[in-house]
C-alpha cells in the first residue's frame, strides 16, 4: 500500500487547454488537481474556435469525442477539414 501524499497540482487558467489538462490529469489517484478561474462563468467569448483533424483527435484521445461531436458544427466541404 502506497502511503505517500497524492502529488497536488494547480492548473492556472481554465480555456481550452486546462480544462483538458486537468480532465486527462484527474484520471490518475496519485494526482490532486484544482483548476483556477477567475472568470465568474464558463461560456462563449463570441470568437469562432476551429479545430483541425490532429486537434479532433487529440480531444477524443481524452475521452471527449463523443461531447465534442454534441456541440460542434461542420463546415461543408471542400472546406471540412482546414
């Protein structure tokens, strides 16, 4: 049995990035993480975010696909995947 003290580790910063830091982080019990906001809300800033194949990829890598494809859009071909 390990004794030693889950490893703490603050994520400064909640966008797109620490949030799926801190999910993929969270999967592991020897990881205490707690993610900083000073943002009063999650929502749209108005700016149009574009994800392409590798970044699609990486988002159902960390077990959001299914999330991903709920919420975004699609851009029509020939256009789809720039």
């Amino acid at each position: 049995m390990n004794n030693k003290p889950a490893l703490r580790i603050g994520i400064v910063g909640s966008g797109i990035p620490g949030v799926g830091l801190a999910l993929d982080l969270c999967r592991h019990s020897h990881l205490q993480v707690q993610l900083f906001e000073s943002a009063p809300a999650f929502g749209e800033v108005g700016a149009g975010v574009s994800f392409g194949p590798n970044a699609v990829r990486a988002i159902a890598g960390l077990g959001l696909g299914e999330a991903y494809l709920q919420v975004a859009d699609r851009t029509p071909e020939p256009w789809q995947d720039v």
